[in-house]
C-alpha cells in the first residue's frame, strides 16, 4: 500500500471515529462539500496548510495523525492534557489503575 493510499484511508478512519460526515467536515473547514470525499477517495491531497487545518479540526497533533497504533488520537491527546495538569501523587494513582485495569482484561 502506497503512501498516498495511507493518507486517505487514515483520514476516513479519523473522521469516522468522531462521527463528522466528509460534506461536514468540508463545510467546516471552509471548504466545497466534496473537498474531503475528493481527498478521501484519492482525487486530490490537501495543501500542507489544509493538513494543518485538518489536524486542527479532527483536534490531533499532525505527528498523530500518521500514528496508526493510536485508533483513537483525539481522545489520547485529551487524556495527556489532563494527565498533565495531576498532582505528582495523581499521576501515581491513576497509572496504578490504568494497570490495574489492564491487568484484568488478560
């Protein structure tokens, strides 16, 4: 699989998780309502403003973006934020949990 072919499906993966339609999406990035299923369907690569402004509205880190593990970068960068603003003592009890529940699900 080629690296554009990559590109759309990451983006239709994105944006489906958020449950954004592509004509919304393209509406709200100012864009024609065709903009991200031309995108999507391989007709056309956004300008690397537009990425940015992709990034922006699917609200990841352009990095993220092209990190399949992560299903779901929205949601981790939000949790990082908020991971961040703990106490020290916080941070702890939340990690023991995090494995706490991990190690149930084995």
């Amino acid at each position: 699989m080629d690296h554009f072919t990559l590109f759309y499906k990451r983006l239709t993966q994105l944006r489906n998780k958020q449950g954004i339609s592509a004509r919304d999406m393209s509406l709200s990035l100012g864009q024609s309502e065709s903009y991200i299923n031309k995108i999507e369907n391989g007709k056309a690569l956004p300008s690397m403003s537009a990425f940015f402004y992709i990034c922006d509205f699917l609200k990841i880190h352009p990095r993220d973006f092209f990190d399949e593990s992560d299903k779901n970068p929205a949601t981790s960068q939000e949790l990082t934020q908020k991971f961040m603003n703990l106490t020290s003592k916080q941070q702890e009890h939340l990690l023991f949990l995090i494995d706490d529940l991990l190690t149930k699900d084995e």
